[in-house]
C-alpha cells in the first residue's frame, strides 16, 4: 500500500466524526480545513522509521499493556546534565529494561519562574539550558533502538506569559489577545470566581491576574506568570495540535497531557471537566491515529477513580490510552502509616470495576507531592475520621509524629483549611534517611524492606509501574534547594535532585543500600517479564486477607495464578485466605505455601504461583 492510500484510510475512518466534533466547537469551516492541511503536512514530513513504527503499532495497538512494560520518569538535566548526557547514559536504563521514560517538561521556559517547566515559551523548541532540538531527535532515534519509548508532557492548559503569543497580546495585539481570556473589567473575572475553585489558595489565591501592559485581566488558574489558552477559538486548538504532531516527528511516542479537565472555562461552571474538554481530546486521538498513529496519550486527571471512565472514552469512541494511577500512590503510602490497607483494598476495588479499557500507570513517587485525596466516604465507613486521618499522614510523612521513621515535608500547608501535602523521596519516606542519619543500621535494613515492599505491591497493581529516578538506588532528600533563594519555597524540590551517580556505582556493591534496592527490583522485574500473569490478558482482583495490614492481589490466567501479598506492618501477620486452595510457590523465596494460612513477616511482600493443570 502506498503511503498517500495509508493516510487516505485512516483519515476515511474519523474523518467525518472529527469534522461533527470540531464544527460542533467551532462553526468554522475555513479552520477546519487549516486543521486538515497541518495533518497532512506533518504526515508527509514524518521520517521512513516513525512510519513504521506506526505500521507496527498499529497491528498491536495495547503494545502499551505488555508485561514488559517498565517505566521511569525523571528531569533529564538533573539525570545526566541534559539531553546529550542523558543518550550518553542510557545503558545505565537499559540495564534495568526500562521500556518508557517520561522526561519532565524539556520545552523552551522562563528562567528562574516556570513552574519546573510547566510554563512553556515555546512548545516547538527544546530549552537552551537542556539541549537542542537535534539531540531530542538523537535521543529518541537511540532510544528506539533499545526498545524505550519517550514520554513529554504536553501542557494544554496554559502558556507562560513570555511565550510570543502572550508578548504579542501585552503589545496590543487583538489577535493574540484572542487566544487567552482576557478582560476589560473585573465584572466577568469575579462571576467566574464565585463557581471556580482554586488550585493553590494559599501560594497563587485568585484565577485572574492584572496586566498592566493590555490594562487587562487575565485568566490564570494556576500561576499568575502562566496564562490560560482561549480554546473558544479554532486557532487555539489547530496551533496546540500542530505542536503536538511537531513533537511526534521529533520520536515522542506518548503525550501526557497536563492539567487537560480545566481547558474548557463556562460562566457559573467549576470550569473543569466539562463535556467541551472531552470533545477536545477526542479529537487530539483521532488527529494521531491519522498522523501517526504509533503515538498514544496520557491524561493527567487527579479525580476520583469511579470518575476516571470519562477520560478514556467508549470502546466506539476512546479518548486517552491510559492514565496516571493518582490513587493509588496516595493510597499506597496511606497503608504505609495507619499500617492498613483496607483503604487500599477498597481503591483498587473502585479501579478493577471500572470499564476494560480504562488503563494506569502506577507510580510510588513522581516529581509532584503527595496530596492526601482519600475516600472520605469510605473512611467514615470504616470509622476512621477524613479530616484527623489527614493530618495524620502529613504530620507522619513530615517525620514529627511521634514514632515515625519518615523524613520529608510539608507542601501548601494552608493554616485555615489545615490542609497539606507531602513532599520527599521513596528512600525518605520509608525510614532509609532517618536510620542513616542516627547509624542505626537495623533502622536503614527495615527502610529498605519497607521501600521494596512499596514497589511489590505497586508493581502488582494493574497497569504498569513507573520509577522515579533515584528511587532505584534509593536515593533519600537533598535539602540544598534551601539554599537557592528562587526555589526554596516549593518544598517538591526536595525530591528533586541531581541523580547521584557515585552512589549508582554502589549498586554493584553487596551490603550498601544501593545494591540492596536495585538487586530487589531488579528480581521483581525479572519476574514480571517471565509470567503471563503480569501480561495484559491477565484477570486481576483483589483477595482478602483476614488481616488489616496485609494487601492481596490476584493475578490469573489459563496457565496459572498469581496471589501478591504485601503486609504494611512492622509486625508479623498470619494472613489467611481460605479460598484459595493448592500448593503455591513464593517466587522470591522458593517456599512452598499454603494459603489458606501463611505467615508474613514484617513488610514482607510473596509473589506465589499455582499452575493451573
């Protein structure tokens, strides 16, 4: 088939929905057509080797759900200085099979103030201080090479307010103007802020900023430097999908799309969620899989599970590939200090009831903080108390409460509302920085044991795992952020470190931390890559274990099944599952089990197979 008879059949697939959804936005025939002429330019640019990736992609379209899959995500300047360094190391990574690294923002942005890169200048250049465009390309060409898949975000929100669109607008510009939202007066601005909440009270209060160059208020949901995008106007949504198509054809194979529930703002509306912004997103997916179909989406929705199936859309029209699993790494590290995983339990329920093609993937720690959004419905259930949990977790995780082995801190604390986030490395938070600190190597043992308890039972979730680089090798807070006076005050920076590469020597060095960690999730991975039970035509559920700290996962397929346990206590567990019958082996042990009664000892996690005869 030739490539113009490629392109012809799949835009023959979503050419008349994609038409109905934008004019259903629009109304702008002319536009649409604009739209149609950008996709067709980029298709004919894309290189010989992305068309094939597309062909081979598109012949295994769930690619992302085999159970190979391994990710890590990390800042590529902190990592290995930039993008150059980051190709240089990249046998460091295949070393431990990933297969998807997430790259945090790289875009051009303002320096000191861009929100770790989350205001864009340019969403077409890579910033100076990281590389260049040329060795973006390098790096993914030599990526694919070694079977890793590259990840940015793409901020949809917002830009920053040095981008060219937002200088054009401040020098009197009515048609850069047009593409945020931009007020004369404070009339429309205050009707907004009566339904619109806000995302950081207590460090960027209000949604409107004043610019005095337009004599102008200005839209701005997050900070007041980055400015929110007018996606009331076609040339909004036809110059963000462009840019996103520009990036594919630099070798970016997924797209997590930043903070896409508030693109879409309506008077009298909480401005997030609303149906406009699914009709956005579903047109992103049919414009890929028409350009370049080898690329795939990921949302960035923190919302609760039950009300996550929005974002992938139906089997007949699907909007994201999959998401980040928020909830269960806020639910993880919950079990972690009340020593019970009942919350756990019940989450992962809500995502195991959710439709087939609604996909994770699942992290312990990324480069963002830990904000405590339970289920308070099922905590009052259980009778614990939302508001006194809460505190609970953060006073924990801060490593002030009495008998904590944590060691991190506090984000956003809002003295009024009491509300507060966490903030440290998985190594920190699980004991390794605490017991390093007093020499109390039984104290540094137990963390490790804690951190790669942590990554089993994460790894057992369904979905995918993600590592934060560093975690590997357990790398624990670096406080010298303290001492840099444009970022002392985000604490998130505490967890943002240069990677520690005398350290990663350590690894292939028996009795150090560093070799304790990466050998234990190394042996996890080896396993995850062996069984089918990891792969995506697994059937997962939960089981009950009898025992509030003890967390059960069950895996099955017709060659076998799969029981994960991992107990979140210091102390030892009888855990009992009665209906599970038959002799099973512990992969990490060797021990023959049954399960109807089985021991774990503390911050034990098993991994026990039955094969299915």
């Amino acid at each position: 088939m030739t490539e113009s008879n490629e392109y012809k059949l799949r835009m023959q697939k979503h050419e008349r929905e994609l038409h109905e959804k934008y004019m259903s936005l629009y109304q702008n025939e002319g536009s649409y057509q604009e739209l149609l002429s950008s996709m067709k330019d980029f298709f004919c640019k894309r290189s010989s080797a992305l068309k094939e990736l597309d062909r081979k992609r598109e012949e295994n379209p769930t690619w992302y759900r085999e159970g190979n899959m391994l990710g890590m995500t990390m800042y590529p300047k902190l990592f290995a200085g930039g993008l150059r360094g980051l190709t240089d190391k990249l046998d460091y990574l295949s070393e431990q099979k990933i297969t998807y690294l997430h790259l945090m923002p790289l875009l051009k942005m303002p320096h000191p103030f861009n929100d770790g890169g989350y205001a864009v200048e340019d969403f077409r250049t890579v910033d100076p201080e990281i590389g260049t465009n040329s060795e973006l390309s390098e790096l993914t060409e030599a990526m694919r090479a070694r079977g890793i898949s590259l990840c940015l975000d793409m901020v949809m929100n917002h830009t920053a307010d040095t981008h060219e669109w937002a200088m054009r607008a401040k020098a009197g510009e009515k048609e850069y103007m047009e593409r945020y939202q931009c007020y004369d007066t404070y009339d429309i601005p205050s009707q907004f802020e009566k339904t619109m909440p806000q995302v950081f009270p207590a460090t960027a209060p209000g949604n409107f900023t004043w610019c005095e160059e337009m004599k102008k208020h200005v839209l701005t949901t997050f900070y007041p430097y980055q400015w929110d995008l007018n996606y009331r106007n076609p040339v909004v949504f036809n110059e963000m999908a462009a840019n996103i198509l520009f990036l594919a054809n630099l070798g970016v194979e997924i797209f997590r799309i930043d903070a896409v529930p508030y693109i879409w703002k309506e008077l009298g509306t909480n401005c997030r969620n609303l149906p406009q912004v699914h009709t956005i997103v579903r047109m992103i997916r049919m414009i890929l899989e028409i350009v370049c179909p080898g690329v795939i989406l990921k949302g960035e929705v923190v919302m609760a599970p039950k009300e996550l199936p929005a974002y992938f859309g139906t089997e007949a029209e699907p909007e994201c590939h999959m998401l980040y699993g928020v909830s269960g790494m806020v639910n993880l590290w919950a079990a972690l200090a009340a020593k019970d995983a009942r919350l756990l339990k019940h989450q992962t329920d809500v995502i195991h009831s959710l439709p087939d093609n609604c996909y994770f993937v699942n992290y312990l720690r990324c480069h963002d903080d830990i904000g405590w959004g339970l289920d308070e419905e099922q905590e009052k259930k259980l009778m614990i108390d939302p508001f006194m949990h809460k505190e609970y977790l953060y006073h924990f995780y801060e490593g002030v409460f009495p008998g904590s082995f944590a060691r991190g801190e506090l984000y956003n604390y809002d003295p009024v509302t009491k509300d507060a986030r966490s903030c440290g490395t998985t190594a920190s938070l699980c004991g390794i920085e605490k017991g390093g600190f007093e020499g109390d190597q039984a104290q540094v043992k137990q963390g490790i044991q804690r951190v790669l308890m942590m990554h089993a039972a994460c790894m057992s979730l369904r979905g995918f795992p993600m590592l934060s680089s560093g975690d590997e090798i357990g790398q624990v807070n670096d406080y010298r952020y303290k001492d840099n006076p444009d970022i002392a005050a985000d604490s998130r920076y505490l967890h943002r470190s240069p990677f520690n590469w005398e350290n990663a020597e350590l690894r292939k060095k028996e009795g150090t931390v560093q070799n304790a960690v990466w050998e234990g999730l190394k042996q996890m991975e080896q396993i995850r890559r062996a069984h089918p039970c990891f792969g995506k035509d697994a059937y997962v559920t939960t089981w009950d274990t009898c025992r509030k700290p003890v967390f059960a996962i069950r895996r099955t397929t017709s060659e076998e099944e799969l029981v994960c346990l991992a107990n979140f206590s210091e102390e030892g567990q009888q855990a009992v599952l009665p209906t599970l019958y038959g002799e099973y082996t512990d992969l990490f042990t060797a021990e023959k089990l049954d399960l109807q009664s089985v021991w774990m000892g503390p911050y034990q996690y098993r991994w026990c197979i039955r094969k299915n005869h």
